[in-house]
C-alpha cells in the first residue's frame, strides 16, 4: 500500500502542476527531470531533488510519470531498469493505447507494477472542476494507490486492459482537437467578415447546450452499426458546401470544413453504389466502403 510519499519522473507543464497538486497535500515527492534545472526549480515547492533515475524511483514504491510520449519511458526507466523491482509505475503520458500496452508489458517484465492513465485536465490546470483522470491496469493495483494518487484529481478507473486509458483518452482528444480548429476558422470567419468575435461568443456558448443531445443521439444510433438517411447525408453535404463558401468568401482557409464536405460526399458516393444508406459512422470504421 501506498505511504505519503511519492516520485515524479518528468516535469514539463504537466508533471510540475502534479508536484504542486501533491505537494498541496501534504505529500512529500521526489522529482526527476531529464534536464536538471526543472528539478531543481521543484526545489520551491518542497520537492527533493534526485540526481539520477535509479534515486528516485529508490526514493518511493511508486513513480509517476509525465513525460511527451511511451518513447521517452523508455528512455528513462532505461537509465535504471534494474531499480524498478517491486516499484510501482503510473505512466500518465500520451500516446495510443498499442503503446500503452507494450509499455505495461514492459515495466512488467522488469518486476514492477503498472498502470496506464490518461489526464483529462484543462491544459495544465488540474484544479479546474472539469479536470479528471483516466485509469486502466490491475484493478487491485488501482485501488491500492488510489488514494496517494488522489491529489492529481477526480479518478475514473476504466478497466484491466492497460489499452484503455488511452483509449478513451484518444476519443476525448478526437473530438477536442477539431473542435479547437472549428472554432479558429469560425472566429476568423467572423473577423474577416469585419464583425466582432465578442458579439459570436454567446451564440457559440448557447450552442454547446445541444451537444450533449447531439452526442446522445449519435451515440445510440451508432452502438447498432449507425444507420443513415439519403436525405439527411444530402442535406448535411449541401450544409458543408455553405461552410465552405462562408469561410472562402472572405479568404479564411477552409481545410477543415471541406474535409467534412468530403465525407458527406463519399458516403452519398457509397450509398448509391451500394443501393442503400451508408452513414459516415460505416464510412470512418471501414475506410473504402
Ligand atoms: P511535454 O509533453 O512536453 O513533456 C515534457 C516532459 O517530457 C519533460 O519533462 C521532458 O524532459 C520529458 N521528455 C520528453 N522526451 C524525453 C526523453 N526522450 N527522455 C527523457 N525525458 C523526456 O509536456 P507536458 O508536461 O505538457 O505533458 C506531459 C504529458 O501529459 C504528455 O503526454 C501530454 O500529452 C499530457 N498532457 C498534457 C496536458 C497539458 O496541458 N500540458 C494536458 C493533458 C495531458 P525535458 O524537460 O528534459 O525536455
């Protein structure tokens, strides 16, 4: 079980608010960074500082880890890869969940535990009430250090397969990623257009009270193979088109929009080959339909 203590392996943005997080708590933490000044800038918050790997993962049964990507895990744990016997590694690192996996199967082969999490945080502010964590792993494992881990925020813990975290990570970032780039290219539609983004704002926040609709809908329709209507592809195509022309109109780059155009497009194509209704949910899960 976990004590009050704990290490951090990589402080970018991320890993320093999880220092600040634990360090609030009361919880004493070892840190380690590849380039050393950002350890020693720890130094403020209480943290101690390791001079290599193999020290701070001796430091503490469990190590957090926040780094860019699984690569630079093992670029790390490498550096000690005999220290990590009986350790405790929660990577909470992006990348996709094959990598997650072999990452897990890894640690393990070393002799230590591992669990795979995702921070659903706004940015790097992981007091924000939306803010959250996934995790995925050993279940006994979670529940364990549950607790110690406590301090980063609310936690969701997903399932035994070391794959999921990211998973869902991934899903929450495929939605969020477009959505950041829409709303770019409608901020810019709107300036270009010589009106003031301010007065959108508003509009923009009312909207997003019919997304939770929208993802319910989707949702349902989709968990039974995502049916669709010609009539409602054609509408949704021509809908596009309009996009298209608004942000073209006043020399706003287009990229995003006509790449959904083309989707509505290619599943009217697939349709009318196929004689019945393909949605785009069929078009995204087999590529070439
Ligand atoms: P980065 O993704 O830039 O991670 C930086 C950290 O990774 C630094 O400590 C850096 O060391 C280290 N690092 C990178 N490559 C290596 C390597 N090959 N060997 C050793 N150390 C390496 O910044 P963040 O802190 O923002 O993100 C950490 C993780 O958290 C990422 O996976 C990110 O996707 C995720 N995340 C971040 C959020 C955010 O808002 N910042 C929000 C939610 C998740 P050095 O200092 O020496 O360069």
């Amino acid at each position: 079980t976990s004590t009050g203590s704990i290490t951090v392996l990589g402080l970018g943005p991320m890993g320093r608010a999880m220092v600040t997080a634990f360090r609030n708590r009361g919880i004493e933490v070892t840190v380690w960074n590849r380039s050393p000044d950002k350890a020693e800038a720890m130094a403020e918050f209480g943290a101690t500082t390791a001079a290599t790997v193999a020290e701070a993962l001796d430091a503490n049964e469990v190590a957090v880890l926040s780094l860019t990507d699984y690569a630079a895990m093992y670029d790390v744990l490498n550096q000690a890869a005999n220290h990590l016997g009986r350790k405790v590694i929660v990577n909470l690192s992006s990348d996709s969940p094959e990598r997650a996996r072999a990452g897990a199967a890894w640690v393990r082969s070393h002799g230590a535990e591992f669990l795979s999490g995702g921070v659903m945080s706004a940015g790097d502010n992981l007091d924000h009430p939306a803010s959250y964590l996934f995790y995925s792993g050993p279940r006994e494992v979670f529940d364990a250090h549950a607790g110690l881990l406590r301090p980063l925020g609310p936690q969701e813990y997903l399932g035994v397969d070391d794959g999921l975290a990211q998973v869902f990570y991934q899903g929450l970032l495929t939605v969020f990623h477009p959505w950041l780039l829409a709303f770019d290219q409608a901020t810019a539609m709107i300036a270009q257009s010589g009106h003031d983004i301010a007065q959108f704002l508003p509009y923009a926040l009312r909207s997003n009270a019919a997304f939770p609709y929208f993802m319910e809908a989707i949702a349902a329709r989709n968990r039974t193979g995502g049916h669709a209507e010609l009539a409602g592809l054609r509408m949704m195509h021509a809908g596009a088109r309009h996009i298209v022309d608004a942000s073209a109109e006043v020399g706003v780059d287009a990229a995003l929009s006509r790449t959904a155009e083309a989707f509505w497009h290619n599943a009217i194509d697939a349709s009318a080959r196929l004689g019945r209704p393909v949605s785009t949910y069929e078009l995204m899960r087999t590529p070439g339909t």
